[in-house]
C-alpha cells in the first residue's frame, strides 16, 4: 500500500471517531432532567417542553389552587415549563383540550365525561381525581320542598356542566318538569358571580352550586335543600377529575406524572394543614379574580368535600346515566377505556396509597 493510500486511509478513520463523538455528545446534551431520572425514553416519549394545565378558581379545585400557589407542580416538573389556564366552567374546559389547546385540566366529571364521549372516545383520558362532593342546591329560606321550586328560577353554572346534570336529573326524578310556567322550574344557565347578585336581588330562587358559591349563597341567606352528598353511596361522588389529552399521555407521559405527584403533594397538605390549605387557596382565588372570600365561606367549603386522587370510578356509570335523564346527552355514554390508571397508580404506590379500582372504565383490550 502506498504512503497516500495510508495517509487517506488514517483521515477517514479520523473522521469517522469525530462523527461518532460528536453524535454522542449531541445525544448527552438532549437528555433531560426527567430522561435522566425515569425511563430515559427519548423521541415521542421524552419530557414536554411546557404544560397548559386548565383549572377553576373554585375550592372544588383546591388541590389545583395549592399545587399552583405553593409550587408543587413546578418542583416536579424540571425543565417543562407549566402555563396554567383558568377557566369558569366545564365545557368551555373541554373546547379547549379537544381544540388541543389545553393539555391537563383540573375539570368535572359531567364535563369530562362529555369530552371523551364527544370525541368516540379518542381524544381524552381520566387520569385521576381530586375532590369528592362540595356541591348543593341552595335556595330561598321559604322553599323547604321540591314542590316549592314550581314556577321558581334556579340557576346552575353553565349548560351540561357537572352542576347543571345534577340539578336536572334531581327534577326528573321529582316529577318536576323544566321550562318555564307556573308548573315548571326555569334552569338557567348563569356565571357564579351573578348567580350571587341576583339571589341577593330576589330575580332567582337560588341555585345548584359547587363550593364556595353554595356558602357564599348560603351566608347571603339561603338554606340548603338538597346536598349532593345525600344522592351517593358513602356520600362520595367525583366533582373534579383529572383529564389529559390522549395524545400528550402518549407522547409525555412522565409530564403527566409529574402533575400528578404535585397534586398528590397538594392533597397531602391540604390534610396535614388544613388552615394553611385554606389560606393558600384563598389567596390562589384572589389571584385570579382580584378578591378573596370570606373566611367564613372558605371555612364552610372545605368541611363540604373532601381530596382524594382516586377518581371514584364506580360513580361513573350512574353519572352517564344522569346525563341522558338530564338531557344532556342522547344516549347513554360508553366508558370503557376512558381511564388509564397507570400515571396515578404510580403517583399512589409512592406515597403508600391503595392503586386506584377502575371498574368499568377499564380498557378491555
């Protein structure tokens, strides 16, 4: 062999270490925090870049409100950044993930329900839960039965939300028709806050609310007709749950780990501390709509419902069946596969809790 054909041949080889060195290092410098401390996945599987978490600034949604306010999300997230989104009610919280511009919600069961039936079961997954009742009819003191609400307005935060379901299938089932007349009760669909504002006026009867506008009505002089509590087994039904985008599960989902260990995190306090709960809720309320409550109403609240990460599974049947009787729905929702417990049954086993039952919403395949 001659002297150039050694000298070309020891370039190439040179050439070939640096290629390979480079492209290790490339690999190195592309792993992330998260790659490094779970599954090392790489690709369509690696951390997101950032999270759009929707929620509502209501105590139904405390363990949103601490994990945001306290950091819990962020500490478990790493390099991913979080954009939380507020929202004021169930279906405009569905728009969102399925116009795919949400990835997690903090969200209601009614809601949530519709997002996965709306989509032929596609689009979404129940991840897990967070609070258990923490919803009432509430209404004028002079109302003490159904029969009373004849002719009477009764509000619900907005059409086919968890609330609005509710409060329709307890007419039907007390042969009390909704529309308008004498004989009938008017549902109208109608934001929180003015909710509070027409009870004072008297140009509503009252209303089927998630906390704390069930106190806040309550302090304003209404009384309690019905607890939601009373309709369920143990008192136990899922007010909010956590729903993900299929797709980011798929594609992220050590992400949805991490926001679900926040929330875990969150739910912890909110039962080590509950006065510090309640405080930082509070101020998580101001924050999005520049006022606190009342302590008196947020103490109220948080003795009405109860954190859990477990979604209640069991409850779901009955609650797609609540949505036909409501007339929400036209036919009776099929749930199977609509939970995948894995995220949360990891998030659970780490903090020595029981892995979630998903009954009937298990996927089959």
């Amino acid at each position: 062999m001659s002297p150039h054909a050694l000298r070309s041949g020891s370039r190439t080889r040179a050439a070939a270490l640096l290629l390979a060195a480079i492209t290790t290092l490339g690999a190195l410098a592309g792993c992330s925090r998260a790659d490094d401390s779970s599954s090392g996945a790489s690709g369509p599987t690696s951390p997101a870049t950032e999270v759009r978490l929707g929620y509502f600034p209501n105590i139904t949604h405390a363990p949103a409100l601490i994990g945001l306010k306290q950091n819990l999300f962020t500490a478990e997230l790493g390099n991913t950044k979080l954009t939380p989104q507020p929202f004021n009610a169930g279906p405009d919280e569905v728009n969102a993930l399925l116009g795919e511009s949400l990835d997690i919600g903090f969200i209601g069961s009614g809601p949530a329900i519709n997002a996965f039936t709306k989509s032929g079961g596609e689009a979404v997954r129940l991840v897990a839960g967070a609070t258990s009742a923490g919803a009432q009819l509430v209404t004028a003191p002079g109302i003490t039965s159904p029969a009373q609400l004849r002719g009477k307005t009764i509000a619900t935060p907005q059409l086919g939300n968890t609330q609005d379901i509710a409060l329709k299938t307890w007419l039907k089932q007390n042969n009390l028709p909704i529309g308008s007349g004498p004989d009938a009760v008017t549902v109208q669909n109608i934001d929180n806050p003015q909710t509070l504002d027409l009870f004072k006026q008297g140009k509503v009867a009252g209303g089927w609310l998630p906390e704390p506008w069930s106190s806040r009505l309550v302090e304003a002089g209404a009384k309690v007709l019905v607890d939601e509590k009373s309709l369920w087994p143990e008192g136990k039904f899922p007010t909010t749950v956590v729903l993900v985008r299929t797709k980011f599960l798929q594609e992220h989902p050590e992400t949805v780990k991490a926001v679900l260990t926040g929330e875990q995190k969150a739910i912890e306090a909110a039962k080590a501390d509950p006065a510090k709960a309640k405080a930082t809720a509070n101020d998580a309320i101001k924050d999005v709509t520049g006022k606190a409550l009342p302590a008196s109403v947020v103490d109220r609240s948080f003795t009405e419902l109860s954190f859990d990460s477990d979604p209640l599974a069991s409850t779901f049947p009955q609650l797609a069946k609540n949505s036909v009787t409501a007339g929400i729905a036209k036919d009776e929702a099929k749930l199977t596969g609509f939970l995948d417990p894995r995220p949360v049954d990891e998030v659970r086993k780490a903090a020595g809790l029981a892995p979630v039952d998903p009954g009937a919403l298990a996927d089959t395949n």
